[in-house]
C-alpha cells in the first residue's frame, strides 16, 4: 500500500512565497519599505527604520532572498530532490518557517480584523490565515509522507507496478 502526499498545499504555499519575493524585489529596487498592495510607510518611518535598524533596500533584498527560499523549501517537500533531505533538520526548519510566516501573519490578521494600527485590511488577514493553514498542510503531508516505517509516497495516476 502506499500513501498519497497532498502537493497543492506545497505548491500554493511556494506561489505565496514567490509572490512575497517578487515584491519584495519590487521594492528594493525602488528603496522603499513595505508592500506592495499593503499598507502604506510613512516618510518618517521611512527615515526612521533606515536611520536605526538597517538601509532599506539591502532589507527588501534579503527579505526578497527569504522568500525564494521559502519557495524552494516548500518544493523540497513535495520533490525527490527534496526527499532525499534528512526529516528531521527538514521538520525543524519546516517549523521555523512556520514561526516565522506565522507571526507576519498573526500581525496581518490581528490588524486586518481588530485594528492595531499598522494598517492591514481584512483581506490581508484572510490570506494571513489562508497562508497559515497552507503551511501547515503542508507540514503535515511532508510528516505523515516521511514518517518511518510509511509505506512509499504515489503520484497520482502513477501506476503501482512498472510496465511490462
């Protein structure tokens, strides 16, 4: 017998992580903080950030990074390539990505619904959930697919046996 993996929550969660990179990008090359599609940065948070924490673009940059990685890892999931990885460090950043993405979201989220001030609508908190859940798939199917003593993972319509 063999085990069926769930791959869209792996494959919807790497178009996330794209799309994240992909504005991120966006941004760093224009040297601007934030989002686009969210919430605006004022000037003087602008100037504030850049002055105290780091310079604007190489942030957005390695934000960028971080996103394309999280991609890559979200495939290595669902993957041979990926599969040959060790469980247990690839559940361990599995769960820090899951910390990581969930406390971006549970900002989204928070702000999206109850208001915090940063400036989130309740669409963004919607796909902070939406991204939470597909992670969390995601994690689950890679476990449940690698788990010892789990019989081998099937594509669907694979056949079980080679043909003749």
């Amino acid at each position: 017998m063999t085990v069926r993996q769930a791959r869209s929550p792996a494959w919807a969660t790497a178009v996330l992580f794209l799309g994240y990179a992909a504005g991120k990008a966006v941004y760093a090359a224009q040297g601007r903080l934030g989002f686009p599609g969210g919430p605006a940065v004022s000037a003087a948070e602008h100037e504030r950030y850049a002055r105290e924490m780091l310079d604007v673009a190489a942030t957005q940059w390695l934000a960028a990074a971080n996103g394309l990685l999280g991609a890559v890892l979200m495939l290595a999931t669902v993957t041979s390539v990926g599969r040959r990885l060790p469980r247990t460090p690839m559940l361990a950043v599995l769960g820090l990505a899951f910390l990581g993405l969930g406390a971006g979201a549970a900002i989204m989220v928070v702000d999206g619904f109850v208001g915090i001030g940063v400036g989130w609508r309740w669409y963004h908190g919607v796909l902070g959930i939406v991204a939470v859940v597909l992670l969390a798939a995601t994690i689950r199917s890679y476990a449940r697919a690698t788990a010892p003593g789990a019989p081998p993972t099937r594509r669907p319509g694979a056949t079980s046996s080679p043909l003749p």
